[in-house]
C-alpha cells in the first residue's frame, strides 16, 4: 500500500512530501496491528482518523506551551482541571475502541494484538500465556489509556524515522542499492517474502534506520 501510493503520487508530482504519506502508513499500520480495524488512510481518505492524528501531533503556538505546563505542573493541571488533549480526541477513542472491545467482547472474537491483551487484562487480570504472581484488572479507563499511549508514542516517532530514512536513500543511491541487495539476499529462502526472522538478519537495514 505504501509503495502503490507512493507510486500515485509521484505519477502527479515526481517531488513528493513523504511525511504525509508516512504519517498515513503508521496510522494504517497501527491501527491494524494494535486495534484490528483497517484504517485505509493511504488508499482512501479517512477525514476523521488524519483530523484525530493531526491534533494530537500539531504541538505548536499555545498548544505548545499548555503540553509544557502540564509537564512541568501535573498536580496544578488536575486540580484546575487542564486537558492536555481535547474532548473530541478523548471522544474518537472512546467511541472507536470502546466500540471494539465491545464488540469483541461479545461474538467472542478473540485476535492476536495489543487491543486482545488489553481487553484480557481488562476480563482476567492476566495475559493468556504469561505468568504473573499478582492480578490487577484493568478499567475500561485504563484500556483507553494504554491504547491511546500506543497510538501516541508510536505513530508520528516511527512515520519521521521512515521518511528520514526514504529522503536519505533517495540522495544516496549506492547506499540504497547495497540495501536492496541485503534484503534480496536475506529473503532468497522465503522466495522475496520478509519475514520477522529474516528481518533480524538485515544489519545493514538496522544500520540504515539507526
């Protein structure tokens, strides 16, 4: 999906502002892997979903300044009540996962990501698999906390390191070809398929992206 938008793009324009497309990929990205529903951002504009992400990330002006208020003054900011981030962000959450894990919850469709984990801390006080001395049952507050913090610490971090990344490769083609020779040879066995293990292989790869 990535390349194919990309691809789009450039058909327009050859010179492209890669952060807004990689800002789309981690929003598909994570909103698969961490909360099951496919967002599709970079196939078809999801207004709600980029308005949200573009909210929470356009730190900037006054915004600036109340996210370093609250930093620095945590019990004065509760006390007056400060948000560090609006009704309508709280409300998107609450309605999108909470409407998830409802619906989880109810046909019983258990999957494997981070939103499952969450929901099984939530019922059993434990994750399937893992062994604990000490069961702490999460809220349906705590929940929509810890998937908003995965949203917030993962999102813009990863899609500024991947378009970081692509701008420097396409500078320095001999780099990116020594790249893309690791990665053909590395996905030789798994006839071009990346895998989790192959991708543990590719040092050249970590060293492109540190």
């Amino acid at each position: 999906n990535l390349v194919a938008a990309i691809k789009e793009k450039m058909e327009k324009n050859p010179s492209i502002e890669l952060k807004e497309i990689t800002n789309r990929f981690t929003v598909d990205i994570i909103s698969s892997v961490a909360f099951g529903m496919e967002a599709n951002t970079l196939k078809k504009d999801n207004e709600r979903l980029l308005r949200i992400f573009k909210e929470v990330f356009g730190v900037e002006g006054l915004a600036a300044m109340k996210f370093f208020f609250l930093i620095a003054f945590p019990k004065f900011s509760k006390t007056i009540r400060l948000r560090m981030f609006s009704q309508n962000i709280s409300d998107f959450f609450i309605d999108v996962i909470g409407s998830n894990i409802k619906y989880r919850e109810e046909s019983n469709d258990n999957r494997s990501d981070f939103l499952n984990m969450l929901i099984q801390l939530k019922n059993k006080g434990s994750i399937d698999g893992e062994f604990s001395t000490e069961k702490k049952k999460l809220t349906l507050n705590e929940v929509l906390a810890q998937a908003f913090l995965f949203f917030f610490a993962g999102a813009d971090t990863t899609s500024t390191t991947i378009s970081f990344a692509l701008v420097e490769l396409s500078r320095n083609f001999n780099i990116q070809e020594k790249l893309r020779d690791e990665i053909k040879e590395k996905t030789k066995e798994t006839n071009g398929e990346i895998t989790y293990e192959a991708l543990q292989d590719m040092t050249y790869l970590n060293q492109v992206v540190n």
